[in-house]
C-alpha cells in the first residue's frame, strides 16, 4: 500500500487529505498549533493514522510522499513579522527600495484609497536604510563586466551587516540576471565571513528585467528563508523520526510542489502555497465532474480566497503584490481578502459595519470559542443565526458557547447600532456575502469572463455556510460543495493531487521579428535548469512535461502578457505565431481594440514551466445511491434559522451529511451537517448530492 497525503497548514486549523493506490479517501482536520506549527501537522496526521488503524509511524512508513502547504510565510510578511536581513546592491541604486516607483503609492491598494491621493505615502520600507549598503561594481545590459566588483569594499560592506546582527543578506546588482558573476562572487565572500549566514541572489530569486521589483522579490525571499528553512529542518526531522519513507514536498505558489530541502532557497515561491491548492483540487474534481470553467472559492478560518479555472486549467500570473511591493514569482491567479469564518466585525468611523481583515484567528478566537476571545466574528453571528449547531465544530470536539456570542455581537454591533442582537448578526452574515461577492466579481469580470458561464465551488470550514450567498451577488446558478470524504479539507486534496512543479525564467529583452536562435538558446538553457532541478527531487515521474512561454507587451507600454511558445525547433514562423498569440490573448484580457500592431512587440522573459507528473493522484470514490429523492431518511431534526432578515427565524430541516445518498434532493431553506463544515441551502434553491457525494446547490425554477 502507498499513500499520497496533503497538509493544508492554515492560521485557524490544519487539514490533511490521504489517498493510497486503491482508490481510499480519507480527511481530517484540527487547530493549528502557532507558533510551532509542526505539532499541528503531527497532531492530524495522527488522525488519519486513527482511521486507518494503524499507529503513524506504520502509516508514515508507506507514504510515497507528503505535500504541504502553509501561510506561515504569507502570513510573517504580511504582518512584518521577519527578522532584520541586510541588503546590497549596486553602488547608486540603494534607494530604489525606498523610492519605490510610482508603483509604491498605488500596487496592492483598493479603488478608495486610489482616490485618496493625499493620503497615499511610500511608507512601506522592507528593511531600515543602514542595513542596505552599496557595493562597487557595473555589468551592462548586454552582460560585460564594466567595472570589476570592488572586494574590499565589499568586505567592508558585509561586515558592518553582520557587526549589525543580521543573519540573512539578499544580494541583488544591476544587470545581474544578465550576468550573475559579481552576485556569485558576492556569496562567497559572505560565506568567508560567516558562513552560517542565510544568503539569496536575485539571479537566482527572480531574474528578471526591473530593478525595484527584482530588489523587493529578492528581499521578501530573503526575510522568509531562514525561518522556512528551520520550520520544514523541524518538521522533516519529525516526520522521519516517525519513519515517514518518502520525500517531504512543499507546495508553491506556481500550482506544484518542490522538495523541502530546494524550497528555502526560493523561499518566495512558497508564498502562495496554501492559496493555490484549492484551485488545483477545482481541477482534479473538474475532471472527474466535467466542469470546464470554475470559480474556486475558500473560506476558511482568516481569509476569502478565489481563483479560476478557464477551459480545464488554472488561471496564471508572472507576478502578485504584497504590502505595496511587486513580487516576481509565477504564480496561479488567487485573490484574497481577510473575511474568512473567524473575521472580526466592526464598525468605522462613519458607524459601517465592516468584516475584517483583522482576523481572531486560532487563539483566542471567535467569542463562541470560550477562549477568551470577545470580538464579533462570522462565526459567531453564524452561531446567533441557528446556522451553526450549539454542540460544536469538528463533530463536536469544538465546542461553541452561544452567550459569549451574543455578548460579543451586542457590545460591539448591537448597541452601537440600535439593533437586536440578531438582526445585528443578520447583518454582519449580509456584508460577509456582499464583500465577498465583490471579490468574485473582481475576479472573473476584471479578468474578461461572464460569470455566468462558470460554476463556483465552495470549499473550507466557513465557505459552505455562505457559498450559496455570493454566487447569487454574482448571478452564478451553480454552486458545488465539495464533500465525500473531503469536506473542508478540500485544499488538502489539491495539495495532495499536486505534481512537482519548476520554473526557470530569465529577461532578455529584444523586439519582434528577433532571431530564432536567440530563443532556441534561452529555452534550451532554461530547459536544462528544470530538468536538473527536477532530478534533485528525489521522486520517481511518470512523465516531465516542459512548457515554454514568453512575456510579450507592445512598445511603449507595461502591460505584459505571458503567451505559449511551442516547443521543438523554433523558425520565423514560430515566433509570428507567438506574436500572434500574443495579441489574442492581449485583446481579451484588454479589449479587441486596445492593441497596436504598429508600435512593435517585444518579447522581454523567456520561461520554461517543468512538471514532474508524479504516480497517482487522489480521486473522490463514488458514494452509495438513493433509493428515491427524499432525503426524510437523513434528517437529523429541525431548528430556528434564520437567513433572510425579512424572513426571520424559520424553522428548518436539518440533515446528517452522513446519512445522504446520491441523487438525494433536498429544498431550500435547509442545513446540511457535515463533521467538519455546515452547509446552507437557502430557499428559492435545491440541494442535490451527486455520485460523489458533493452537494450542488441550483436556483429552483420559477
């Protein structure tokens, strides 16, 4: 027997997916154990050993391999939460970091704040201005050493970092993606100096053209490595000490896996780990469903995460934002707000209420919890609502407290507001589906899709509660919950049904028509980067797939387009078919008249994307069919809900997941009771549980 497991570690609780190579399912879930996060992923891997009767160690003893995921990197550099690492750089191109760009006052802010002009500042320095330093040294654009590397300034340099305490330095020079010789060398002075000292290099971190963006990457990559190398040096020691038999594999932001011991180096890649296995899990269950275009949607216990999948594959970006920086990392297209279940209401200045993005997170809380926590959350208001059961989360090993609840929504909304308790909880339900229908709306219509040709699959311990609310905010008629054996572990199954994924890039600016050999050299030296890197894996593929692409723009213009290379030996036509390509798919992301053929296109990154297709990937088992359509037989009881503050509290049926069959109806309005979720079906909808035993919600017929 071989399992594949997936660990999905998030800022609320900690999920894991197995499958072996019969066809078994398995999930389980429990809280997350900040700051060693390694005892969670321990604790619910000792779960699923309960399930299959087995202790962990014999369970870990025939695991093919282990792919895991987690915020804990997202989450230190989001919350500035990373040690002080030093820089250097080019002498006279310090200050880029701290110029920022124009891109400093408006990446990564919200149309309001768009608006604020006044408001807007640049104060968003990754590191303090003594711990970036100039060293002596010019490359060209063309790759020619102009200048040599100063050595003994360097020395000089590197010493006052480390007299300073730093225990990490991001090196990252003008030109270096052209030639990194002077970066190369660089590391090997630090490690003369110290050789216990965390090093990254932007030819190796992110070789692309544009200085701020490649200095911003480099030190992100920088603050993260260190503790990402230690926390997997934990993890990995822990598991082999409980006989774990295959590889360790870490989750990228790209929608594949890398062994633990690479993914330190590029820590950057990890950022976006747990954010792309829902969507990759949307694919694996697409398959097996028929479902072409979908909106992936997790609500979990912090944050509101969406993505897409267009024509059976993932949606892609060369880039994402963090705090007001560029980051170039290729990564699957997931946007994020922080309204998951644990998300704290409040009300601003002008008295709004508003869903987070302050989270009460694992500890303390939600006020239900009991653990101290006494702001208002979406989980507590689902609790005042009857949507959630008074007996707990987790069938029951959660506890929730209603009065804390109630306390917590009245001080804080309630009174403030003149409202009941529960119409305040009425409300905070409403803006949870109204913010992040939003975002669903940013995400397909911004992206030149019609929502109304995509699915929504709803996913994580608070997404199913909701689903049904912002796919209607979005004219989505479909919506599948993803149940079976999954349930709110679905972004472990995607972890789990992940290949090893390596991407290798580098600018080479040049403008179309270009020589073909050019290409052919970039691709070909970028084709070797990949196949080595995935010999370093350690995993046995059944197949290695390589894909090329370049990022093309027209002259004169920012706006990059990544556009399929076809592989093989490249002629004149083949790159006119890429520019032509481009220029499709430029058109719609952009418009049909927006493009300009007489300014000239460049092709400026050339990338070679490598998947490692590993022996076998999980798929949902078929569940027991019906014998007829009603579901009276799983019915568990019935109690007040309310989810339309019109309506008020309607007495509602609700249903033992565990108790429903395939082809099971069930009418609107109703809850459905799943060990580690909840389920609303609202009225005006139906709830049908398919052959795989996941619930698709429809709008009913007039």
């Amino acid at each position: 027997m071989a399992y594949v497991i997936g660990v999905d570690v998030g800022g609320t609780f900690t999920d894991a997916v197995l499958d072996d190579d019969a066809g078994t399912v398995l999930a389980a879930k429990s809280p997350s154990t900040p700051p060693d996060y390694s005892r969670g992923v321990l604790d619910v891997l000792g779960l699923l050993a309960e399930q299959l009767g087995k202790s962990l160690s014999e369970m870990l003893a025939e695991t093919h391999h282990i792919a895991h995921g987690t915020t804990s990197s997202l989450n230190a550099l989001v919350m500035g939460n990373v040690p002080p690492v030093g820089f250097l750089t080019t002498k006279g191109h310090r200050d880029s970091i701290f110029i920022m760009n124009v891109e400093g006052r408006y990446l990564g802010r919200s149309p309001h704040e768009l608006q604020n002009v006044l408001g807007q500042s640049k104060n968003h320095a990754l590191l303090p201005k003594r711990c970036a330093l100039e060293v002596t040294e010019r490359i060209d654009r063309d790759g020619t050493v102009v200048v040599g590397l100063d050595e003994a300034e360097a020395r000089a340099a590197i010493r006052t970092l480390l007299a300073d305490g730093v225990k990490a330095i991001a090196v990252s020079l003008l030109w270096s993606f052209r030639n990194p010789v002077h970066e190369q060398r660089l590391r090997a002075l630090i490690a003369e100096e110290d050789p216990d000292v965390f090093v990254a290099l932007s030819s190796e971190v992110s070789p692309r053209i544009r200085e701020f963006a490649r200095n911003a990457t480099t030190i992100m990559s920088t603050q993260i490595g260190p503790g990402l190398r230690d926390y997997l040096t934990t993890l990995e020691n822990a598991l082999r000490d409980n006989d774990l038999a295959g590889p360790l594999l870490v989750m990228q932001s790209n929608g594949g896996a890398v062994a633990a011991a690479e993914a330190p180096a590029t820590a950057i890649s990890t950022v976006g780990s747990v954010l792309t296995g829902g969507v990759i899990g949307s694919v694996a269950l697409g398959r097996q469903l028929g479902h072409r275009n979908i909106i992936s949607t997790d609500v979990g216990g912090t944050t509101f995460l969406a993505g897409l999948v267009v024509d059976g594959e993932p949606v892609r970006d060369t880039t994402t934002v963090i705090n007001h920086h560029p980051i170039n990392v290729p990564t699957l297209r997931v946007d994020a707000i922080g309204s998951g279940g644990g998300a704290v209401a409040w009300l601003d200045a002008g008295g709004n209420l508003r869903i987070g993005p302050h989270s009460a997170q694992a500890v303390p809380g939600p006020a239900c919890y009991g653990n101290g926590g006494t702001e208002p959350t979406n989980t507590d208001a689902n609790l005042v609502l009857g949507i959630l059961p008074e007996r707990g989360l987790l069938g029951g090993r959660k506890p929730l407290s209603l009065e804390p609840a109630r306390q917590a929504i009245d001080v804080r909304i309630a009174k403030p507001l003149g409202l009941s308790v529960e119409e305040a909880a009425a409300a905070i339900y409403t803006v949870q589906n109204a913010q992040t229908g939003d975002l669903l709306r940013k995400t397909v219509v911004e992206a030149g899709h019609d929502p109304r040709d995509f699915v929504v699959y709803a996913f994580g311990g608070a997404g199913p509660a909701h689903c049904a609310g912002y796919a209607a905010e979005v004219g989505v008629d479909e919506v599948v919950v993803p149940l079976g054996p999954v349930a709110s572990a679905f972004s472990a199954f995607g972890l789990a049904s992940s290949d090893i994924a390596l991407a290798a890039e580098l600018s080479d600016p040049t403008t179309v028509p270009f020589d073909p050999a050019r290409a052919e050299r970039n691709f070909a030296d970028l084709e070797k980067q990949v196949l080595d890197g995935l010999d370093r894996q350690g995993v046995r593929f059944e197949t290695v797939e390589l894909h090329r692409e370049i990022d093309m723009r027209y002259a004169m213009q920012l706006a990059e387009v990544s556009t399929p290379v076809v592989r093989g030996h490249l002629d004149m036509a083949a790159i006119e078919e890429a520019a032509t390509g481009f220029e499709e798919r430029y058109a719609a992301l952009y418009g049909r008249d927006a493009g300009f053929r007489e300014a000239g296109i460049q092709a400026i990154t050339f990338r070679v994307r490598g998947i490692g297709v590993l022996p076998f990937s999980p798929e949902l088992p078929p569940v027991p069919p019906a014998p007829s359509a009603d579901p009276a037989a799983a019915q568990a009881g019935r109690r007040p809900v309310q989810l339309d503050a019109r309506l008020g509290y309607v007495d509602t049926p609700v249903y033992d997941y565990r108790e429903l069959r395939a082809g099971h109806v069930l009418t609107g309005p109703a809850i459905v009771e799943v060990p580690t979720t909840t389920v609303v079906v609202p009225g005006g909808t139906t709830g049908t549980v398919d052959h795989l035993g996941n619930l698709t919600i429809r709008r009913s017929a007039a």
